[in-house]
C-alpha cells in the first residue's frame, strides 16, 4: 500500500500505573442514597451500579480486551487535521467488497469485535466467498484511540468526507458503508454527498419520520390517527424515547462541557454510558445481575466503558452531539433524502422500528428491507451472527 500521506501501524499498551488509578477511582467512589423508586424511572439504580463497580474493581481485566484488539490490524492515519484510528482487515477472497464501518455512542470499534472475522472470512463460518468484505472499521473523532477535535465542526457530514478519504487513501475506488447510531448519521450524509466510490449503505437505525410526525413528536402529541399499526408502533417507540430517555443527549447536546464527573470518575463515566435507551440499559443492568444479554457479557460491557476511560473520551464523545445541534447536517430520525442504493435492517428492540412505508419514502434506491425477531440498539455486540448475516444479505445487490 503505498500513499503520500502515511498510515502508521498502531498498538495499544496501556501503563500499568493508569489501570491502577482506575481501580482506586473506582474504590474511592461517593455514593449517592438508593433512589426513592424501586424501578429505573430515576435512572441508572444505586444496586446496579455498584455491583458493576465491584466486578471492575476487583475482577475485571482490561488487558484481555487490549490483546484482542492488538491481534488486529490497527492503524493511525492524518485525515482533516486529525489523527484517525482504525482497525483494516483484508480478505484473503478475491471478490471482496470494501465496507466501512461506523460504530456510536456509547459505543466503539469493539461493538465489530465478533463480527470481523465471519464478514473478512465467510468461508471459515459456513458462509460462502462471494459474500467477503475488506472491512475498515474507524474511530470517531472524540472516540477512543481517534484525535479529539480542538476545534468545531466535527459534524457527521465532516465526518462521512473523512471515511471517504480514508477509503481512498486505503486504495479502495468503489465500496459501501454500515453504520448504526452515529454511525447511521455519517452513512446519511455520506450517501447525500454522493461520493462517486460509494456504491450503497446499510442502516440499523435508518432515519425515516416524516415531517409531519415529527412536528407532531416534537409537542408530545399523541399518535396521528392515519397512522398505520407500524407506523403508530414506531411513532409511540419514539414518543416513550423522547418524553423518558432523551435526558442525555439533550446535555451532551447543549453543554457538553459541563459533565466534568465524565473525566473524573470513573462511575460516573459508567452510569452515563449505561442509561442510554431503557430496554438496552435494562439488558446491561441483568448481566450484572446472572441474566443474558445476547452475546454480549460483563466484560464486553466494561471494555466498552474502560476504553472510555483510558481515552479520556467522555467529554470529547460527547460535543458530537453539540457540533451536529448547532452546525451539522446530520440527524436521527428525521426522514433524510437518500437516492443511492441503500439498505435497512429493523432490529425490533432498536429505539426506532422504522416501519417499511417510512423507509420506502427516506430511501428511494431501497434494494433491502428485513424486520428481524430479535436484537437491540447494538446489533453486532448482541447479535452477532444475524448482524453479519444482515450485512451479507444487504449488500449482495451490489456485487
């Protein structure tokens, strides 16, 4: 591979003296009284928590979740200013296609982690060569192992122009893009730019409300009557999401600056993180407790938030949303205008089930739909083989 702006193999070695400091952060933490509630109306439950803070004080081990991502390909690159951390894994198949993926808040490159090998290499899970991918997974700036932006601007449309140039500076001149969360956003805006190298995207989280249900999810109106069951399904989704789980993109969208607690105490960088939407934190909240969640376990959890942590991302995750409210061309929900071929997976414990007649109206190339039985806001972490089996399938138009 060669370029005239250089790639630089990258490796984490995190100093034994910053997980130390950790693990006394954790052990010096003051807590608040238990909630005056016996459900999670309040928040992220004083039990919870604490259970999860035990478990990482004194039996968590981070340098497992940095040996995994260190067996990985992992690079630094200079994109706009900034440095940009990804993980590149070619496949061995000849008719590969070049994907880039996005993950996003509270979310990181390790959400890919157990799907990496069955998209790079199908063969070896069962699958077939015609479905294998080169897959690029990228750091958002303010994320992990990523620059942190020191100036504004940063938005999901700044960000979809610097995947561009970084799968062009990888040598790739043709290949689609995935993405849920942030990761939606940026795969939006990046197929509004039409780049000529992007073929189509996949999204776990497309953004179809129309305006007029908007408008009315914006006063708290009740459903529309003309709504179909779908529809009023995914409108009253969204209505509970706005009225019970909004808290905190409303403050990292407003005064990022202010949550200080985010860079100085680990637990309270963990609570944040965890009461993200309620059906994902009540999840999370059981694996602390003996129950399951998918395949995503205790320590996948805890790497997530870790990585947080030894980043110093908190804050700098956080003014996305505030960039993206005063200067961005990115959005959620509201329906977007997408003409490239796209493709939409609906997970049915996602925030928002966009139903197919929204879908229809936001993507007008929509070469796939599927509404799954099961899987949440973080597919590839919960679901792993469906997610794969989702990418494979939405993209095979396109070989």
């Amino acid at each position: 591979m060669s370029t005239a702006i250089e790639v630089k193999p990258f490796n984490i070695d995190v100093p034994e003296e910053e997980l130390d400091d950790l693990r006394r952060r954790i052990a010096a933490t003051r807590w608040p009284d238990e909630e005056p509630v016996t459900d999670e109306s309040q928040g992220v439950q004083l039990e919870t928590i604490q259970k999860l803070a035990r478990y990482w004080e004194t039996e968590y081990d981070w340098r497992k979740c940095e040996a995994k991502l260190n067996a990985l390909p992992q690079f630094m690159t200079e994109i706009d200013g900034l440095n940009i951390h990804f993980i590149h894994v070619r496949s061995e198949h000849e008719e590969a296609l070049p994907l880039i993926a996005t993950h996003g808040w509270p979310g990181s490159v390790l959400e890919f982690m157990e799907v990496i090998e069955p998209l790079t290499d199908p063969t070896e899970h069962g699958g077939n060569a015609s479905d294998a991918f080169h897959l690029v997974i990228p750091s958002m700036p303010g994320y992990g192992f990523s620059d942190k932006p020191t100036k504004t601007g940063w938005d999901p449309g700044r960000i979809a122009h610097a995947w561009v140039e970084l799968m062009k500076r990888l040598g790739y001149t043709e290949f689609v893009a995935q993405g849920g969360d942030w990761g939606a956003a940026i795969c939006d805006v990046m197929a509004m730019q039409e780049p000529p190298e992007l073929l189509g995207i996949h999204s776990n989280m497309p953004s179809t409300v129309p305006p007029d249900v908007s408008k009315a999810l914006v006063r708290g109106d009740p459903a529309p009557s003309e709504l179909s069951d779908d529809e009023r399904r995914a409108y009253e989704r969204l209505n509970e999401f706005f009225t019970k789980d909004i808290g905190y993109a409303i403050e990292m969208g407003t005064r990022p600056q202010t949550l200080y607690g985010l860079s100085d105490s680990p637990v309270d960088l963990a609570a944040w993180m965890l009461d993200h939407d309620i059906r994902s934190y009540k999840r999370i909240a059981g694996l602390f407790d003996g129950q399951s969640f998918g395949a995503i376990t205790r320590d996948d959890i805890l790497d997530n938030i870790t990585l947080y942590w030894l980043t110093n991302t908190g804050v700098s995750s956080a003014r996305l949303y505030w960039n993206t409210l005063y200067e961005g061309e990115g959005r959620f929900y509201d329906a977007v205008d997408v003409s490239i071929p796209a493709a939409v997976s609906i997970f049915p414990d996602e925030i928002h089930p966009a139903p197919r007649s929204w879908t229809e109206q936001a993507y007008h190339d929509l070469i796939y739909y599927n509404e799954l039985d099961e899987g949440g806001h973080f597919a590839a972490w919960e679901v792993p083989e469906l997610f794969m089996s989702e990418v494979q399938a939405a993209f095979r138009p396109l070989r």
